[in-house]
C-alpha cells in the first residue's frame, strides 16, 4: 500500500495544496461579499456561477488535456484559477465576483479531470480502489480545513485571497517536477442524458436533487451563519462541519447501500437530513456548539446522497457504458448545483436565513417522493447482483477513461487521441469511432 501511494505522492500533495485554496475561497468570498453590502439574492448567483463553470470545465477539460497534454493544461489552469482569486479585492463588483467564481469553477473541474486521469493512470484494477478513495479522502480533508483556516484570517483586504491565489499557484509544482512519465490524453466519451435516465431514473434524478441540496448547503452556510448572529470566530468552523459530516458518514451510509435497497438508504438519508432542517428552523439558535452539530448532521446525511445515488446507477451499467455513467451523474450533479444557490437565497432574501433550509427541505422532499415511486414502480436489485460501494464513487469529477480501456464495440462514441489510433486512420488531433447506437430494451429500474 505504501508503495502504490507513495508513487502518486506528488498528485495528491498538489490537489491538498489546490483544494485547500478552493476551500478558503468557498467561506471567504460570502463573507467578504456581505461586507460589501452584496445582496443575499446576488451571492447566491455568484456562487452558482462556480457550478457553472464546474459544468462547463467537465465538458471542456478533457478537450483541454488533448490538446495541451496533462502538465502545461494543469499549469496554464493553475495560472488562471490564481489570477481568479486576486480579481475578487481588486474590484469588488458583483458581476465581476461571478465571472471570477465561473473562471474558477472551470479552472478546478478541469483541473479535478487531469488529476483524476492522472491517479487512473498509475493505478491497476488491483489499487484503483485504494488510490481513488485516498484521493477523495484528501479532497475532503483539505477543503475543510481550507474552511477552518478562514478562522485566524481577515475577510476585510486583500491578505485571505493572496493566501488562496499562493496556494493555488504552488499547487503546480509537484505537478510539474514529478520525474513520472505523463499520462496518455483521458479520452472523451459522449453523453446520451436521455438514455442514462432510461437506464436508471432514480440515480439522475437523485444526482440532480443531491446537487442542488448539496450545493446551497455548501455556498450559502457562511452567510447564514451571519444572518443568525453566530461568534464570527465560529462562522468558519460552521462551514468545514459540513464537509466533516460527509466525511464520517460517507462511508457507512454507503456501505448500507450495499445490504439494502440503495434507494431506501437515499429516502432515509433525505427525511433525516429534513428532520435536522424542520428542527433547526423551529428552534433557531446561534449558540455555537449547536449549529456546528445541526451543520455537521446535515453534511453526514446530505453529502453521501450523490455517492450512493450513482453507485445505484452503476449497478445497472454495462462495463462498457461505466465512463458514460459516471460522466452522467456528475453532469446532473452539476445541473442540480447550479440551481440550489441561486433559489435558496431567494428563499433567503424572501423569508430569512431559514430560506436555506426550506429550499433544502423541499429538494429533498421532492427527492424522496420520486424515490418512493420508483420503489413502487420497479423490485430492487438483489444483493449478490450489486457491486460494492465504492467510496471513490464520490470523487468530484467522474466520466475519465485511460486507453487501457478503451474497446472495439463499445456501445457508445468514442474521442481517442491521435497516440492510440491506428497509424492507417486521418490524421487528425482526435479520431471519432461510431459504434452502435441502439438502445437497450430492457426494463427501467
């Protein structure tokens, strides 16, 4: 085990180093916003805007990649995310915050893709596992305490943001100075939304409900943390609770997954999580012991929802369709994610701070509704027929694919790089392969 980590020891050192950035910036900039008078209504689109340009780097990226090859895509990324955050003091402007976060949002996909290729590409069928749970363990850990770190800075000036753009841009040296030989360009799969959504409702739908619950949780607890009056010295603890929680429940809820109806555990996760939002809407209080329970139980039984709604997808996948799946259920995370900022602070500018957990409330709500009727609609999948919860189902970015694994037959469209086509084929950047596109006939589950 030491051995198979150590040599991605430079990769995941650069993504603690990016995600740590990332992390300040997500409790920074709502914060900073509101002392510049930004209204609640605006710093939910700005923070949409980061989900935008996440959606767009994970359609973009791998194009990118191609292009440029791993290291100068990942610096010229770097350079930009970097950039990114300095422009938030030097001109404080909301539509100019949103392009910022947009350019981020980019910047970190496509950025999250060439990692992610990359830790594919020095694994094997025996320790993909193992590296790819590490990986989003590091994730995790390092945007939490990219949170927390905001507790001994200023939100006032310029001196947060250069720390974030610093950690950022030294991301890029490990990258850049590791002696491994670069991965080949990921290859790029297309996406049929309509035929994963045949293939498994409940998993897109739950992606895209997770997304939007997830993702006003996620870009909106720092302000409403403000807004109940919490000890600003705890504002930044209340957001890393939300990553902490996902990050001890991740895997037990997961796990569950496996014993039971995945969809089951969705429903339980959903009127749980709405629980803790009716409870901390009834009894609002900005003790802070309190909120950071009330934010860690809603990370635990939030977080986890898009893991185990897409290992519910891929227990339904052929192996050959498992990199359109996995691009699919990121693609409608990130439509969900889009969406949840902007409306919560509506509901926010509309009600009060409790906006936020009536938005995430209803989401879910309407989650578990949807999931109830598929239960109804459709048997479960047997025990011994499911594959087992892996937690690196829950990596930030999926749909990535090294040429190993690339086949003749597969049942989609196929964009490989020039290196790995036949040398009797065009010669263009990237060769198109058709293969056959009909539909399966089997039953929804």
């Amino acid at each position: 085990m030491t051995k198979i980590l150590g040599s991605v020891t430079a990769l995941l050192l650069s993504v603690s180093l990016m995600m740590l950035g990332h992390g300040m910036q997500t409790t920074l900039i709502p914060l900073r916003a509101d002392v510049e008078q930004i209204s609640d209504t605006a710093i939910g689109i700005i923070s949409s805007m980061f989900y935008v340009g996440f959606l767009v780097g994970g359609v973009l990226g791998p194009q990118l990649i191609v292009r440029a090859g791993h290291i100068r895509a990942f610096a010229a990324l770097v350079s930009l995310g970097s950039a990114a955050a300095l422009l938030h003091p030097l001109v404080i402007d909301a539509w100019v915050w949103g392009f910022a976060r947009f350019i981020t949002g980019f910047c970190i996909s496509a950025m999250y893709l060439i990692i992610e290729s990359w830790l594919n590409d020095k694994a094997d069928n025996k320790t993909r596992g193992l590296v790819m749970s590490t990986y989003t363990i590091v994730v995790f850990l390092a945007v939490m305490l990219g949170q927390v770190a905001m507790t001994w800075l200023d939100v006032v000036g310029f001196q947060a943001f250069v720390i974030a753009s610093i950690l950022l841009s030294i991301a890029a040296i490990p990258v850049a100075l590791t002696k491994s030989a670069q991965p080949a360009p990921i290859a790029v799969v297309r996406l049929r939304p309509f035929v994963l959504y045949k293939r498994s409702p409940a998993a897109i739908v739950a992606c895209t409900f997770a997304g939007m619950s997830i993702g006003a949780l996620f870009s909106l607890i720092p302000l409403y943390s403000t807004r109940i009056g919490l000890d600003p010295n705890f504002i930044p603890l209340s957001a890393g609770a939300l990553m902490f929680g996902g990050l001890l429940l991740q895997y037990p809820l997961g796990r569950l997954s496996d014993f039971i109806d995945r969809r089951y555990v969705l429903m339980l996760g959903c009127i749980a999580a709405i629980a803790v939002c009716i409870f901390a809407s009834l009894f609002p209080t900005a003790n802070p012991l309190t909120v950071i329970i009330i934010v860690t139980l809603l990370g635990g039984l939030t977080q986890p929802l898009y893991a185990i709604a897409a290992a519910h997808a891929f227990d339904y996948t052929e192996q050959a369709d498992m990199v359109e799946t996995a691009a699919g259920v990121v693609l409608a995370y990130g439509l969900g994610s889009i969406f949840g900022p902007t409306i919560a602070s509506l509901a926010m500018t509309s009600v009060g701070p409790q906006g936020l957990f009536a938005v995430v409330s209803a989401s879910l709500a309407l989650l578990a509704v949807f999931l109830f009727y598929r239960v109804l609609r459709r048997e479960g999948m047997s025990i011994e027929d499911k594959s087992d919860y892996d937690y690196a189902s829950s990596a930030p970015v999926g749909g990535i694919m090294g040429p190993e694994l690339y086949e003749e037959g597969e049942d989609d469209y196929v964009l490989v790089p020039e290196e790995y086509v036949s040398t009797d084929q065009d010669e263009d950047t990237t060769a198109e392969t058709p293969f056959n596109d009909e539909e399966d006939d089997e039953g929804t589950p």
